[in-house]
C-alpha cells in the first residue's frame, strides 16, 4: 500500500510506503489526513496504516524537476521528437504509446538524463537505431534540457484512475468527473 503525500498547501507532490509515513508521523513531519482501514500493533500502539499525510513544514526541494518518462513526455509536448506526431500517453497492449530515445546512444556512451533523452515515435525509433540524429539523416525539433518547471504536472501526474485508493479520490484530479 502506498500513502499520497501532499505539500504543506494540500497539494499533491508524490508517494512514500505506509511505513514510512508512519515513521514520518512519529517525527512530527507530517500530519495523517486519511487512513485506510488495516491497521498495524505494536505493544504499546496500535494505528491506521496512512493513507493520505501532509508535510508540516515548507520544504524547498532540491531538483524540483525530477527525471521520470512523464516529465519527459510533457516537456517534449507529447510529441515525437522528430517526425512531430502527437503521441498518446496512454499503454496499450501493456506498452506505453511512445519510447524514450536516446540522443547519443547508450552503446557509444550516451546517458540516461534531461539532456540525453526525448521521447520519439516507434517508427522514428527503429529508422534511428543506435545512431546519433545526424548519422541517421534525422534532426531534432528540440535540443533536449532539463526544464526548470513542467506545465499541468499536477493535472497530470496526480490524476485518480480506477483502482487506486478512494482515500485519494478528493485529492488528486479525477478524470471522470
């Protein structure tokens, strides 16, 4: 079970382990907003595992933009990177509707960072190889970058589907509604 961690506004920032919300809680550094009903026992206490917790405090977050394939699919506007076709952020078949490519391949020492990574069509992808865009006749409508802030991230990467927990449901997007 995982807990949603919401910022000191009640804004959804991301999730931790149930244990580890407790073992926050009892530091004081967050507060427990909604439980599921299982509970844990010790021999001297009992509590609800967290379902939902706040953070206490205003905390100034390094690297605010963390590397993740969302990220990367908003920065690059949910576009390939080099035909341009809109792609859908959305698995079908068990498999995401676009790739990550690596700009300068990970066989001639490429990483896997901001700078090194666009997301691209399957068809771009396999035309591109393990090739730089320049060896494979192919340019880029961007230069990839870390970006200093992601538009919608939270429309976005905090949105209740189905079958996530209904202790969540008020505190993320819901898009069905």
């Amino acid at each position: 079970m995982q807990t949603l961690v919401l910022d000191f506004t009640c804004r959804p920032v991301g999730y931790m382990t149930w244990q580890r919300a407790i073992t926050q809680y009892y530091k004081s550094k967050v507060e427990i907003i909604d439980s599921y009903d299982a509970e844990v026992k010790s021999p001297s206490v009992t509590i609800k595992i967290p379902a939902v917790v706040r953070e206490l405090k205003r905390y100034k977050r390094k690297n605010a933009v963390r590397f993740t394939r969302e990220g990367v699919f908003l920065r690059d506007k949910g576009k390939c990177q080099y035909c341009g076709l809109k792609l859908k952020n959305k698995k079908t078949n068990g498999r995401d509707g676009f790739t990550f490519d690596h700009v300068i391949p990970r066989v001639t020492g490429g990483t896997t960072t901001w700078d090194n990574i666009v997301i691209s069509c399957f068809d771009c992808n396999q035309k591109k190889k393990d090739r730089t865009p320049e060896q494979a006749g192919m340019k880029l409508l961007i230069k990839p970058h870390k970006p200093t802030q992601l538009p919608d991230v939270y429309k976005t990467a905090f949105t209740w589907r189905q079958g996530m927990p209904d202790q969540w449901k008020g505190w993320l997007v819901n898009i069905n509604d």
